[in-house]
C-alpha cells in the first residue's frame, strides 16, 4: 500500500504537531517530517481523536511551518536493532549508537513497548544481590527480580552511588552472565562524562550497555530511552538468558517531559501540574522488572529519582513508592556530614528483603543484626534530638552509649568510600562490632545463638 504524505497541519504547539484529515493514524505510530527545505526529522503519533492525529517531534520544531511541511505516517511503530553486540557500547535515547561504533545488525527490529508481564508467571524473587555497601546490602536489601528505587535530591551522591553499584553489583557463589543497562536521562554534558569515565576506567563498561540523554537533546528522547533500554534488558534477559540490572536516572527528568507533553496538548492537569495518567505511564516502566517462570534470566530494577524541594511527598516519589517494592532514600544531612552514600536507613524500605536473605542466602544472623541496628539507631537519633535541648550531661550513662553509637553507625557503618566494596559478611561483622558498644542484654532482637556466635562482646 503506498504511503501517504499530508501537508494538512493545522497547528504546531511546542513539540507538537496537529494534523488534521488522517483517518486511521495508530497511537505510537512513527512518522517522517519533511521541511520546506528538504530537511527530515522523525516523530510519534501521541493521540488520534475525530481525524486529526498529534505528533510528538524527535527535536525541535523550528523551521517547521504550516505550509510547506509534509508528514508521512509509516505504519509501524517504534522499534530497535538489538543483540548480544550492544555490549561495552554508548547509544543516544533513540538507541542510535554515539560512541563512533558501527551500527547494530539484527535479524529484526523490536518494538520498544514491550508486553507487561503475566502475573501467573512471574516467578517469586529470592536472590540476594549484593552492591557491597552495607546500608543497601545489610538493612534494605536488593533481591533479583525487584524494583527498588533510589529518592535523592538536588545535588546529592546519587550519580557517584549509581556508578558505584553499577561496578560492584553481583549475585555471590554463581557464575552467571550478569549486565548493567544504565539509562540517563536529561543529564549535563559534565555529568555524561563522569558516566562514560566512569564506567570505561574502571572496566565495568564491558558488561554494560549505556543510553545516554543530555539537557540539551529533545525531551521526547526521554520518554523514549528508558522504553529502549528495558527492551534491549528483555532481550538480554529473556532470550540470552542473562540478569540484568537496569538503573535509570533521574525519573525525575522524565515525569518533567511527561508533564512538557500534556501541557503542549492542553490536558487538564493533575497534582502539581502532571498529567493525571501519570501513574499508569510510570507502571508500564517499573513493571518490567521481574522473573519469568520457565525462562533462566532477570530485570531487576534501580530508577534513581531527584524529589523537587526535598518533598518525598512530591507526586514522583509517591507515585513511584506505590508501584515499587519500597525504596532508598539519601539524606542531605549526612551529606552534610561528609558521609558518602548518605543513606538515611530509617525511611528506607526493601519490602523483599526477608525473601532474599538468611541461612543458604546471606547469614543466617541477617534479620536480627538489621532489626537491632534500626532499633538502636532510631533510639540513638531521638536522644540526639533530646540532647539538643536538655545537654548530654542530663542524659543517663545508657542514654550517652546509644548517643555514641548513633555517631558511630554514620561514621563507620554508613560510611565508607566510594570504591569501598564490602561483602555481606563484612558488613554483618561490622554490624556487631558497633552493637558490641551497647549492653549485652538489650539485644532484643537477636537470637541468644546467634550472640554467642556472632557477638564482639568482651567475656568474662
């Protein structure tokens, strides 16, 4: 069927065309804008109501006008060449290689969508996965299969922790083929960098795949690359059999051209100005993270997001709290501290964590340690607040120990340095070493057998 070329736009908005008179436009259909002058650009077909279909430029619409601008609707929707060859490589939020490496060859081209998965098959995740730093591994554990976002904020470590568990994430005791999908959106060119540095110096580029979108590159890309990413860790997952951890940031950047594109279409608004379906559009990205039934690779899943005004109440976070299976947040005030990664454990939550620790998995110690350590943190963090107003000399001497080890556990137990990799027995020592500052008897939520094995405390 020959293709049609309509020259019927009845208005351009933003990124935005309107083109009236097409009859059977399919939503994320792909289209190619001709100019004036001959110049093509790509675009997608966001809606279709009553004819006229709305189409979302890859780029800016300058030069475009009503007049002399043709726009041909392809059929098909947006798809990627993907396969094993896309390791070690640099592609754009298109999936377009920018490393200077050859193209991808593949035997077809997938579409970037994906199908969400069947709950029925999707298959209990139980596997440890450790980071090597002992705020995630010990008390807000990752477990293959998992989503598990990371809340920062505005100019705090999580660009420099992304990196780092990128280098250092593994399942220990397997030998299996294990990949990092990194997907950036909206970053700096400096921060671009640091990335690809990163990544390269270190040589963890070899087993990852990276998609980068600058500030500077069109706000549509990034409603495109994390689709793009997470189709290329499906084919990596579901048809070579590997686990792939995919970590995009900052979701932030893409709820704000989320609500870019609703605006340019006149929708009715939402909470805080985001469209009111933004829930659902964030769910078909963090529901591909699983484990299938039958199939021997994993998603899992590490969206870092940048909370505007330090609100976790912000529509971001708490939309994406309820989809995900809990979530790590970082502390502008151990920032302040000089404390790296920041992790404020208190308000963090793995909501998988009992399924993927214990005897056979980690320690069979891990639960308890992680529950005494909250405990007396949380303790020692309210006589912090009630020592700022009646002084540390009105508290008892059992008040100034959890005092000291509230210190303590920030610097020694969150702390550690940013190419620091901890393993789980490391941090589960360390974990002791600090209780061993509190009475013995006030181990409440640790086995007796477990103090006997594991304790530091000086014997009689």
């Amino acid at each position: 069927m020959p293709s049609v070329s309509y020259k019927s736009i009845a208005e351009i908005s933003g990124p935005l065309i309107f083109v009236e008179g097409v009859p059977n436009a399919a939503y994320n259909e792909l289209v190619e804008i001709t100019l004036g002058n001959g110049e093509k650009r790509t675009g997608q077909v966001l809606d279709t109501r009553k004819g006229m279909a709305i189409v979302q430029v890859f780029g800016q619409t300058s030069g475009m006008d009503t007049t002399n601008t043709r726009i041909r609707f392809s059929g098909s929707t947006a798809r990627v060449s993907i396969s094993g060859d896309m390791m070690g490589r640099i592609f754009n939020g298109l999936g377009e290689p920018i490393d200077n490496g050859p193209e991808i060859v593949s035997k077809e081209k997938i579409e970037i969508v994906g199908d969400s998965i069947n709950p029925y098959s999707r298959e209990e995740p139980s596997e440890f996965i450790q980071t090597g730093i002992s705020t995630i591994d010990g008390m807000n554990t990752l477990v293959r299969g998992q989503k598990l976002p990371i809340f920062s904020a505005s100019g705090l470590a999580h660009n420099q922790l992304a990196a780092q568990i990128a280098r250092q994430a593994k399942v220990i005791g397997k030998e299996e083929g294990f990949a990092v999908i990194f997907g950036a959106m909206g970053i700096t060119s400096e921060e671009a960098n640091y990335f690809i540095n990163e990544f390269r110096s270190t040589g963890a580029i070899a087993r990852s795949v990276m998609f980068l979108n600058l500030s500077s590159d069109p706000s549509m890309e990034r409603i495109v690359l994390p689709r793009v990413a997470l189709t290329t860790a499906e084919y990596l997952a579901y048809e070579e059999g590997m686990h792939i951890l995919v970590i995009l940031t900052d979701m932030t950047n893409y709820c704000e051209a989320l609500r870019e594109i609703s605006s340019a279409r006149e929708e009715v608004p939402g909470r805080r100005g985001y469209p009111g379906y933004m829930y659902t559009d964030l769910s078909t990205i963090y529901e591909r993270a699983g484990k299938i039934k039958g199939k021997n690779g994993s998603i899992t899943q590490l969206p870092i997001l940048t909370m505007p005004g330090d609100d976790i109440t912000n529509p971001i976070p708490d939309l994406t709290g309820y989809i995900t299976e809990g979530q790590t947040v970082l502390s502008r005030d151990l920032q302040r501290k000089g404390i790296y990664p920041g992790i404020d454990v208190l308000p963090s939550l793995s909501r998988l964590m009992n399924q993927g620790i214990g005897k056979g998995r980690t320690r069979e110690d891990h639960r308890g340690v992680a529950d005494q350590l909250y405990s007396a943190y949380a303790s020692g963090k309210d006589l912090r607040s009630l020592s700022a107003i009646v002084g540390e000399e009105a508290l008892g001497a059992n008040d100034r120990k959890y005092l000291k080890f509230a210190d303590d556990f920030e610097l020694k137990y969150v702390n550690q340095d940013i190419y620091e990799d901890r393993t789980i027995d490391q941090t589960l020592d360390l974990g002791w070493e600090l209780l061993s500052e509190l009475p013995e008897d006030e181990m409440k939520r640790v086995k007796r057998d477990h103090i006997e094995k594991y304790g530091k405390w000086k014997k009689d």
